[in-house]
C-alpha cells in the first residue's frame, strides 16, 4: 500500500466497502471535519461539530452512520434532520452513494411536497436510514407511522439553519421521541445560543470538533467586485457576463421577486437562465437544480435560502449581485462555487453604501477583494467580433461543402456588378441584424431609473436594449409621450433556436417597426411573448402571422384576444 493511504481513509477504520466507495468517489484523504469525526462516531460517542458548508460534513456522519447499521434489520436506525428538501435530499443521494457497496441499505428520504404513499410504502418496507425536514418527520411520528423505538443515532444537520427556519421546537419535539440511548450528532456552521441549549441539553458528553472559520473560504477561489452605482447593476451583470468566461454560474439576490426579474432579463437577452426561490415548488426547484447540473442551465439566480448547500461541482462562478448582509452567507454562497477542489470564482457588485461591508467581509474571510473595471462596449465589441471571427474560420475550417453558397454568392455578384468585399460585407450586416458587433455608445454615468427608452440606443435603434426591459413594463415611452403596449404570443421559441434579437429583427423589418417599439421579450420553450404597442394596423398584423423566425411562422395572437 502506499504511503499516501497510509494517511488516507483507510485509517479512519472503516470497513472495505465504504473506503471503496469514498476512494470511487475521488477523495483522497479526510478532511479534517472527517478526519476527527468519523473515529469518534465509531466509538459511539455523541458529537457536536462546527464547521461551514463545503467542508465534507456529510461523509462524516455517513461514514461512521453507515457502518454501524444493521442491514438484516429492516426498521429506522437513523434519523437525519435536514433544514430544507434539497439538503435532505442531497444528503440521502450521498448516504446512498456513500453506501453503494453494502448489501440491503434502504435510504428513504422523507419531506413535504413528496408523496406521502410512497414515503408509507417505503417506510413499511423497512428503511433503515430516513432522512427528512423536521416538519414531515414529526407528521409522521404523530401519526405512528414513522416508528423511533429502534433509532440507534439521530443527526441534526445544519441545525443553526433549522433554527433560522423556524424548526427548533419540531426539532426537540423529535429529540423527545427517540430512545434513551441513542447517539447525537449535531452540525452547524455557527453556535447561536439556541443550539448550544439543544446541546447542552440532548447531547451526552460530546467530542466537540470546530473547524476553524478560516478554512471556510474554500482555497481556490479567486474574489473580486466591481463598484458599480446602484441602477448600474442590471447593465454591468450583463456586461459581466458577457465577458466572464464560465462553466455555470449562480447569482445571488436580496429577494424572491430580484431573483425571478433577473432571470427574467437574463433570458430575454438569450442565456439559460432560471430562477431558484422559494417561491417555487419542490418539484420545480428540484428540476432546476438538476437541469444546472446537466448543463441545461447556464445560470441560475438564487436566493440565500433556496441555494443552500447547493453542489455542483460546474458552477465556475458566485456572482453577488447585492451583498448578503451577514458574513456567513457570504461565506455560504461563494462556497458555491470551487467544489470538489476546482477552482472557483466570486464575484460582487459593491455599490457606495456597500463599502464598509466590503471591507467586513474581507476582514472575515481574510482575504482581500480586488477591484476589477467592467469591460468597456469597445472591449466587449472587440469580444464580440473575435468569437463572431472564430466562428466563420470554424466554418472555413470544416469540411462542409460551400459550393452552394460559393455559387449564390458569385450569381448575387454578378447581378450588381459589385466586388465580393461589398457583398461579403452586406450579408454581414444581415447576419448581425441588431448591431451587436458595433462597438456601442457607453450609457451615462447616471442612468435614470426605470426609463428604459433613455438609455443609449444602439446606432440603428436596434440593439441589446432588449436586455435592460423591465419584465412587468406594459408601457414605452414615445419621444415623450407615453404608449399603451399589449402583449402577444407567438408560436416560436427556445424550442426552435430562436433568440430575442431574431424576434426582434423579424417585427422590426416585416412590420417596419422601430424596434425600440418592441417591448419586453419572453422566451418559452414552444412559444414566446412579446409586448408591442397598441393600435397595430390589421394588414401588419395579419403579415406578422405568417412572417417566419428561424424556419417557423410566428402565428402571432394577442393574448386574450
Ligand atoms: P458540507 O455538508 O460540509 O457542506 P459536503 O458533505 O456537502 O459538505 O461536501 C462538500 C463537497 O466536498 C462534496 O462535493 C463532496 O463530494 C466533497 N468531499 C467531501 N469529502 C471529501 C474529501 N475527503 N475529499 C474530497 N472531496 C470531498
Ligand atoms: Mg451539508
């Protein structure tokens, strides 16, 4: 063996197929939440552990957990508490795994908004591991139908995060209901009273293991902020990550409804983008997360609480688009990103008020911020010309037959009399129908809030203005006056590779529409909505039905019309 393992897992004691299960899962050696942990839980003591997301607290109460199970036995002998669904359901995803190799381990995970029959027929068929938020847990010891008699270890994970949420009486409640002789472990990134009560209380003699708060910046990931005033934010996040280059990002907001606006602009300006808030349902949050993880989503904008103990491992990037007010949530959401020892990076937008908590931040993560400049319009232009020219030499390079177009090309030459150069230089005005490629006008430094139409427009009055319309906005102001939109759906969407600028530029032209007319855009997956202002004529807007974006008719109906 080498000497590696010699201070790896397999000195921790643990059985074969566990250590064959963490060594396939990549981890090298215990962290040292793990590291100091797992002997203890082996020994069956009770343990009191302290220590931030991201540092391996799972394994090390799955670990030691796993072992001491009776597979032959088939009622609950844990519990383990969880603050919200998606830990419980984190976590029961990593006890299974974790456990792969032993025979006849039954994980059932057990939380509101999953159905209570198959949480019944699971039970029934003996689990012994469940794992689930305090509410549904109590709801089902209440009803008997979740029996504790045989519990043999309760954990309560990220317990200051049950407090917050309101759980520590159900939490006790619990503690109340299991034997005697139980053991506890207990996790949580910060000691408030209340939970050192609980401790005190239900915990016999304790190992107390506190990793300290310096090791919670994970190492490897970079921080910078860019100081930008207030109503400047929108247009820097898109500027950001225009020029950003990453994997996956999430991007932090104060509020639900910050959260869901954000996305909202995001995907208008053609990135897969969601939201992910608590206002969303189980199931929906679930699917998000997943689509991220599959890399069907590119970003998502997230609240503290719905991005709680999120992990996947392809989100490159933290961008704070406010700063969270505490530091622990600071610490919370850039441990996002630089999982499972990638590397990662945090980025915040600091307004002028924000600059003592800046400064608090980095006193706690003890690391300094740089200050990084948003990319210019020419930079970004300059961006947007070299991916633009990667693209054609892409084409160029390939072994695609152009004859076809070589052929159209020469015959459109001919009828005019024109040089390739004026040509060439023609279909690329058409191709970049919304002038992204044109450097743009920089906005005034001071933006007036909310009025869209004032901001630079691009040199045609196309442009990426699209990106800046607030979602809720029925209104466009005309040189002054202001005029009645009405919103439209239209039968193309993501589905069908369509991007807002193709929506906007097949209005603009077949119903010689200016396109600073063409409100808000909302991309769905077989449809779209658009905001167009009232009084269209009839003829334009029977054309507009048949009008085709990217191969589809646009089938415009008014809604509710
Ligand atoms: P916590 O519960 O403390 O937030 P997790 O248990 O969720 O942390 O682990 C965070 C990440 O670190 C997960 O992606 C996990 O797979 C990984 N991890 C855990 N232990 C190790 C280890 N010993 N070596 C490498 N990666 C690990
Ligand atoms: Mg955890």
């Amino acid at each position: 063996m080498s000497v590696e393992c010699e201070t790896g897992f397999a000195q921790l004691a643990l059985t074969q197929p566990l250590l064959r299960a963490v060594e396939e899962q990549g981890y090298q050696s215990p962290s040292p939440i793990q590291a100091q942990a797992i002997p203890a839980l082996l020994e069956g003591r009770d343990l009191l552990g302290q220590a931030q997301t991201g540092t391996g607290k799972t394994a090390a109460f799955a670990l030691p957990l796993l072992q001491g199970l009776e597979t032959g036995v088939r009622r609950p002998q844990v519990l383990v508490l969880a603050p919200t669904r998606e830990l419980a359901g984190q976590v029961c995803d990593a006890v299974k795994t974790y456990g792969k190799y032993l025979q006849g381990v039954r994980v059932l995970p057990i939380y509101g908004g999953a159905g209570y029959r198959e949480q019944l027929q699971g039970l029934k068929q003996g689990a012994q591991v469940v794992v689930g938020t305090p509410g549904r847990i109590l709801d089902h010891i209440q009803r008997g139908t979740l029996d504790l008699s045989g519990l043999k270890m309760l954990v309560l994970d990220e317990a200051d995060e049950m407090l917050r949420m309101g759980f520590i009486d159900d939490v006790e409640t619990i503690l109340e209901k299991t034997p005697e002789q139980r053991q506890v472990v207990l996790f949580s990134a910060t000691m408030p009273k209340e939970i050192r009560r609980v401790a005190d209380n239900y915990l016999k003699d304790p190992v107390t293991v506190k990793i300290a708060a310096k090791t919670a910046t994970a190492e490897g990931i970079s921080q910078e902020y860019y100081f930008v005033p207030g109503p400047r934010k929108q247009e820097a996040l898109t500027r950001i990550i225009e020029v950003e280059d990453f994997d996956a990002m999430i991007i932090f907001a104060r509020t639900k409804q910050a959260t869901a606006e954000l996305a909202d602009r995001l995907i208008a300006a053609g990135h897969a983008a969601s939201a992910l808030n608590g206002d969303m349902n189980q199931q929906l949050r679930e699917r998000t997360v997943d689509r991220l993880k599959k890399g069907g989503l590119d970003i998502v904008v997230a609240t503290d609480v719905a991005a709680r103990g999120l992990d996947v491992s392809r989100i490159s990037h933290v961008l704070n688009f406010d700063l969270p007010t505490d530091l622990e949530s600071y610490v919370h959401r850039i441990g996002r990103t630089g999982r499972a020892g990638r590397e990662g990076k945090a980025i915040a937008l600091v307004s002028s008020k924000d600059k003592r908590l800046l400064r608090a931040i980095e006193r706690h993560t003890r690391k300094t911020m740089t200050e990084a400049t948003l990319p210019t319009q020419a930079q970004l232009a300059e961006r947007r010309e070299a991916a633009f020219k990667e693209k054609v030499a892409g084409v160029l390079a390939s072994d695609e037959d152009l004859g076809f177009y070589t052929r159209l090309l020469t015959s459109i030459q001919r009828d005019h009399q024109l040089p390739a150069k004026d040509v060439g230089a023609a279909l690329l005005a058409m191709i970049d129908a919304d002038r992204q490629l044109q450097p743009q006008p920089e906005p005034p430094v001071k933006a007036p809030r909310g009025e869209r139409n004032e901001r630079p427009q691009a040199r045609n009055g196309r442009g990426t203005e699209r990106r800046e319309s607030a979602p809720r906005e029925r209104r466009v102001r005309d040189k002054g006056k202001d005029v009645d939109m009405v919103r439209y759906r239209i039968a193309v969407g993501r589905d069908h590779g369509v991007q807002p600028k193709h929506i906007v530029g097949a209005i603009a032209n077949e119903a010689g529409m200016e396109s600073r007319y063409i409100g808000h855009i909302k991309l769905h997956d077989d449809h779209s909505m658009v905001d167009l202002p009232d009084g269209m004529p009839k003829e334009i807007f029977q054309h507009l039905k048949r009008v085709r974006v990217c191969g589809h008719p646009l089938s415009i109906q008014k809604m509710g019309g």
